[in-house]
C-alpha cells in the first residue's frame, strides 16, 4: 500500500499511480472494456434506427429495457461483498464480451435488445465492483486519484469506440465484434489481478443489502439512490440520444459528432486532475453537490440549440463531470461499509437505470410535441435536483474505511 501513500498529482501522477499498483491497473483494464462496449449503442443508434426502421419512441423504449438490466446486475454485485470483488470482475468480463459477440450477429432489433440487456447487467456489476475495488485498495489520501485513473480508464475505452466508428460507419455490428476482445484479456486477468486487501481483512463476510438496511446505512443508500435516478432520468437520454441529435436535429456527421466526442473526452482530463487535487485535500460534501449540479446544467445546454451550443455544452459537461468523479466518488465511496460498496454502488447503479429508462420513455413522449432537444432540455432539471439532494448526506474527510 505505500505506493499509494501519496496522492497523485496531475494526469501523469494517475498514470503512475496505476503503473505502481498491478490491481488499479487491471480493474481499469476492466472498467475500459466495460465503456467500449456501453458508448458503441450511443454512437450507433442513426445506424441502428436507419437498419431496423426504428424511430425515436421506439430506440428510446429500447434504452429504458436496457436500463432495467442494471437490475439484473445487482445479484452479481451482491456476490462481490459476499465473495470478493475478483469473483466478479472475471465473470462479468467474460459474459459481456460473449454478450457483444451476440450483438454483433442480431438479425433484429428485439435480439440486440436481448443481447444488450444481458451485456448491461454484466457490466453494471463490474463497474460497480471496481469502483468498490478503487476505493479500498487506495489510502485515504489516494481514493480520488484511483477513481479518477478508472474514469480515464473508461474514457479511454469509450474515446476508442469513438475514434473507430467513423472508420466503419455504418458498420455498428464491427464494433460490437471488437467488444469480444475481453475474451483475449480475461487471462491476464486471471493471472494477475489479485484480491482487494481490504475485502480480504473482513473478519466476517456477510454484509449486501442485509447490512446496507440497517442505521445508518439505510437511509444513506435511500438518498444516493434517489439522487441516482434523478441525475440519470437526465443522463440516460441525454448520453444516449446525443450522436442522434446531433445527427438529426442539426445535420452533423458522424465524423463532426466524433471530432466534438474526441474534444470532451479531452476536455475532461483537466477536470480529472482538478478533482484529485480537491479530493487529496479532504473536499468531498459541497463541492461534489455544486458540481453535479453544473454538470446538469451543461448537459442540457448541449441539447439548447446549435452546433456551437453542441460543442460548448459537451466540453463543459465532461469537464465537470471529469473533476466530481474523484470528489464524489471518495466521498460516497468512504458513506458505506466494505461489506456492503460494492452492493451499495450496484444498488445505486440500478436506481440509476430505472431513473434513465423514466427519463428515456419521458423524452419519447415529450419528442413529437416539443423536438428532441427541448425534450431532453427539460430533464435537466431532475438532473439538478439530484444533485441538490446529495446534500442530506453527511460529510467525510478521509481517514480509515467502515468494515
């Protein structure tokens, strides 16, 4: 652990910090895989719409089942608090890259649905188990560098699925066939990751929702899943629905759609290293809250008008987002006890998902009346709100984790 005594510092501070622990290493290999496989159905869904003859209320029913295979990820979390966090990492690797190889072969849309629920599931369960991971493997000093090198990790893996669909547009189902590539990975996996030494220090190891119902872990987990799913009633159409907006409402290509995605993931990096100062000098509580609510904001300004509000709203979006990762994410992180994170971030993870499936079915019904962007522009109200109501929970500073 003395490699991660101090906190990094700056973007090459995260990659050292990741390069002197083979285990943040690894989980962020994981958390890579898991984002190239989640952004391909956001940059694909024109393509997808076009092939199936699908319009906006159908692809937006289609997010909302989807939404509910966090749901299904749950039980697999559960797993992680009760068996520990490799367990899970394993098998979620190797079933969404088996997911994608189905995807990739969908004769329709019900069957890439199909395929993308179980995918989903899979990959709400590992991202909330490294996430769990991040956290206990770091100092308290070093928790927000850590899930900062996992959201780079991730924005890595998303930038990637970026880059290349420009490459092979239309062709979504390459992409989807790339994603199986964890298949390759998942040895190394084997090999070399090893177990969280905090999970490992449980004297017991029953915990999960059993424990999270008591004081005052109960009513916790109730505010952040209700800040979840209001932030993601938001998030879900908005991430979703963003290359076809761009597409349709102002006639963008799916190269400028990409070039404007490439500038965010870029623009974000300053945001990561912001955060992971902060969260180094113990600012967690009003921090996070101003910024998840900032962040609300740009995302629906992204959706208020042209291609200039299109790029400024994007940038500004993962700039914020970028710099709460590492404030937020240690300071809900250090709310829970070892033996029920990683159920905790699951569970929230799943309210997350019914609130952008509400979010999704909502902006499918408020499109024809209203247009696609003013429909999203709305949401971003419940995004603020939840982040607003991040406020009922108490404050941390750092320090030991709770068993």
């Amino acid at each position: 652990m003395a490699a991660l005594a101090a906190e990094a510092s700056g973007i090459k501070g995260l990659w050292r910090l990741a390069a002197r622990h083979r285990g943040l290493a690894l989980a962020g290999l994981a958390v890579a895989l898991v984002s190239f496989d989640s952004s391909i159905l956001t940059l694909a869904l024109p393509a997808i719409g076009r092939e199936f003859h699908a319009g906006v209320p159908r692809l937006a029913a289609v997010g909302a089942l989807l939404a509910a295979g966090s749901l299904l990820g749950l039980p697999l979390a559960a797993r992680a608090d009760r068996f520990g966090r490799r367990r899970v990492i394993l098998a979620g690797v190797a079933g969404f890259s088996l997911a994608n190889l189905l995807s990739a072969a969908a004769p329709s849309l019900p069957w890439l649905a199909a395929s993308r629920l179980l995918a989903v599931a899979l990959e709400t369960a590992v991202a909330g188990t490294a996430a769990a991971y991040a956290v206990e493997e770091a100092t308290a000093g070093g928790r927000g560098s850590a899930l900062s090198f996992l959201a780079i990790a991730g924005g890595a893996g998303g930038g990637l699925s970026v880059v290349l669909y420009p490459l092979v547009a239309p062709n979504w189902r390459l992409l989807y066939a790339l994603g199986a590539a964890g298949l390759l990975v998942l040895p190394l996996l084997v090999l070399h990751l090893p177990e969280s030494r905090a999970w490992q220090k449980l004297e017991s190891k029953s915990g999960g929702l059993r424990l999270l119902r008591r004081p005052p872990w109960g009513r916790r987990l109730a505010i952040a899943a209700l800040a979840a799913a209001l932030a993601e009633a938001l998030y879900g159409p908005a991430n979703l629905l963003l290359a076809l907006f761009g597409q349709r409402e102002l006639h963008l290509s799916p190269t400028a759609i990409s070039l404007v995605f490439v500038a965010a993931g870029l623009g974000s990096l300053p945001g990561f290293a912001a955060g992971s100062w902060l969260a180094a000098k113990g600012y967690r509580r009003l921090p996070a809250v101003a910024l998840a609510v900032g962040t609300a904001i740009a995302a629906g300004l992204s959706f208020a008008g042209g291609a200039g509000l299109y790029l400024a709203g994007n940038l500004l979006w993962t700039l914020l987002a970028g710099a709460n990762v590492a404030i937020a994410g240690a300071w809900l992180g250090e709310l829970f006890p070892t033996r029920g994170r990683a159920t905790a971030d699951t569970t929230a993870a799943v309210a997350a998902a019914a609130g952008g499936a509400a979010g999704l079915l909502l902006v499918g019904v408020l499109e024809p009346p209203l247009g696609l962007g003013r429909g999203v522009l709305l949401m971003s109200g419940a995004g603020a709100a939840g982040g607003l109501l991040l406020l009922l929970l108490p404050g941390t500073r750092g320090g030991r984790l709770p068993d």
